[in-house]
C-alpha cells in the first residue's frame, strides 16, 4: 500500500525534496557563533539569527536564520501572493526592499494603478527622453523620468510663508531672552556692566553681529533664527529626523576625533539646557531650525524635538 500524501495534501505539510541552499562564503565576513558577520555596515553587525522586535514578532521570523527567511514572509497576503506562482514559473521578480510601512503603500498602489492602465515604462521613458532630444540608454532614461516625478512630488509640499524678517527676529529675540532668564535663575547676574553699543548676552550679540566674548558653547544661541540658512545643513540634513538615522547620518559624517570631542561636550550642554526650558520654547526651536535650513515637513511628534537640537548643535560646529 502506498505511503505516500493523501490525494489534494499540497507537500508543504508532509514535506518534499528540493534544492538546498546553498549560501557562498563571503570573503570579508568575519562570522562566529553568534555573526554571520561580526563587521559593521552602515553601523550594523549581522547576526546569525533574527533579533526579537515587535516586526519580527508581527512576521513571526524571530529566531530564523535571516539569509533563509522565506520570501512570503515579507510578500503582501503572505503564502496567498501571486507573485510566488510567477517565481514558481521561473519569471522575472524583482523585490526592492522599504524601512517604511507608507512608503510601501505608495509604491506598490502606483505599480497598481500603472499595470491597470497599461503604461509600460520603459516605453514612457523613452518615448519621454527622445521628445527631449536625449539619446540615452533605457536604465538612463527610467532614472531622469524617475527624478522628474520626485521633483512633481516635491512641488506639492507646502510653502513656507514668508514672514517679515524683522518682527520674526524681534520675537526670537524676546522669547529666546525670557527661556535664558527662566534657565539661568538660579545663577548670580553678571557682575560687568554693559558698554554701550555692545550686548551682553550670547544671545543679542549674536543677534546683533556681535562676536561671541567667550569660545565656550552656550545651548541658549541655538534658540536664535540665523539670517540666513545653513547651506551646509541643507546640503546634508539627514533624511528623517529618527534616533536611528540621526545616529547613521553622524557616523557617516565622519568627524576627526577633535570635531567628534566637542560635539560630545556640546550635546551634554545641549540636553542639561533643554530639559530646564518650558514648553513654549519648542515653537522657537522649530522656527528657528526651519530658519536654519531643517525641512519642517520632516517634524514627526515631540521626541523630533531634542534630534533637531543634535543636528542644530552639529551643523553649526561644521561651520566653526
């Protein structure tokens, strides 16, 4: 009598003989008991099994070797995703993975909504390149196409009104004066009279184009909306303003070991002076860090708040 699965039992549940997997060793890996890699990338070790996390637990992959995890794991509908019949068939699958849960959503209804009204875009982009009287090769002419959908995107962002630069200076000055009185009121006041013409704290020299008396780092400037932004800032703020990417984004600065003493110095400053401010002194740092150079669309809840600070507090030591 035959042993073998009851007619219509799918193998997954007896088991079957496939392929193993074979993974290749990797020169550069520096694995042991616990790592397939104990070298970091991008401030990230590899371990040989998947650390509990609330992902993890939702995927129920804690655990698993991550270089075997099964593809439907990750795959929308999980073991029910279409995409697994076409792999099945040999055809081509691409996956591009995402950090975030919005971000795939965009994307995948796009594709969506591109695959049900038949545009093909490798024929867009080429139709699109040569109209522009741009003979490039098709993977160049995806990735211009691609950039000017992001620039369309962007545009929808909103504006950021113009605000008279004198009454925006003026409050700043008034509210970053009262949170230095409120933060110092337990210190004796300066014992050195002000000369006229020239300000005596921090704050108003440096409202006033004043040099600083002092080479000391004082928390309070941070309140002060700078003329103009930081360009510097600009060009390299980091992509979100998480704990996690402001960690990446400053170990890919790359500081000397000098820079790197004194940023460290400074934040301590930076967070004894923040947690002795109130609670209206949040609006002042967002407008001061928009002021600065800091997508305010980037603002996510109260914990954005003391990131800002950090990346204030490094861009203006960049610019020391």
């Amino acid at each position: 009598m035959s042993m073998g699965s009851p007619p219509g039992t799918s193998p997954i549940r007896e088991g079957y003989t496939c392929r193993p997997i074979d993974i290749p060793p990797v020169d550069i890996w520096k694995p042991d008991v616990d790592f397939h890699d104990a070298n970091k990338v991008n401030g990230l070790d590899f371990p040989s099994k998947i650390r509990q996390s609330r992902f993890s637990s939702y995927k129920d992959i804690e655990g698993m070797d991550p270089l075997q995890v099964p593809l439907w794991k990750f795959l929308y509908q999980g073991l029910h995703n279409t995409w697994l019949r076409r792999t099945a068939y040999g055809r081509e699958t691409f996956v591009i993975p995402f950090d975030n849960i919005g971000t795939t959503v965009f994307i995948a209804e796009l594709v969506s909504q591109l695959r049900t009204r038949n545009v093909d875009l490798d024929k867009l982009a080429t139709f699109k390149a040569r109209a522009a009287g741009q003979f490039v090769h098709q993977k160049e002419a995806t990735q211009n196409m691609a950039k000017e959908v992001a620039q369309l995107l962007q545009s929808w962002l909103p504006s950021q009104p113009q605000a008279d630069n004198a009454s925006q200076q003026r409050i700043l000055e008034l509210e970053a004066e009262l949170a230095k009185v409120k933060s110092d009121n337990t210190q004796h006041p300066p014992t050195t009279a002000e000369t006229p013409g020239q300000a005596s704290t921090p704050i108003a020299r440096a409202l006033h184009g004043q040099p600083s008396t002092s080479t000391s780092f004082d928390p309070s400037c941070l309140l002060v909306s700078p003329g103009s932004v930081n360009q510097w800032l600009v060009d390299n703020q980091p992509s979100s303003l998480t704990e996690t990417q402001y960690k990446k984004w400053l170990k890919d600065l790359k500081l000397p070991q000098h820079k790197q003493d004194t940023l460290e110095k400074q934040l301590e400053k930076v967070t004894t002076w923040w947690n002795n401010q109130q609670d209206d002194a949040v609006k002042t740092i967002q407008r001061a860090s928009a002021a600065m150079g800091i997508d305010p669309c980037k603002y996510k809840n109260a914990s954005t708040d003391e990131i800002v600070l950090k990346v204030m507090t490094v861009a203006m030591l960049m610019n020391s």
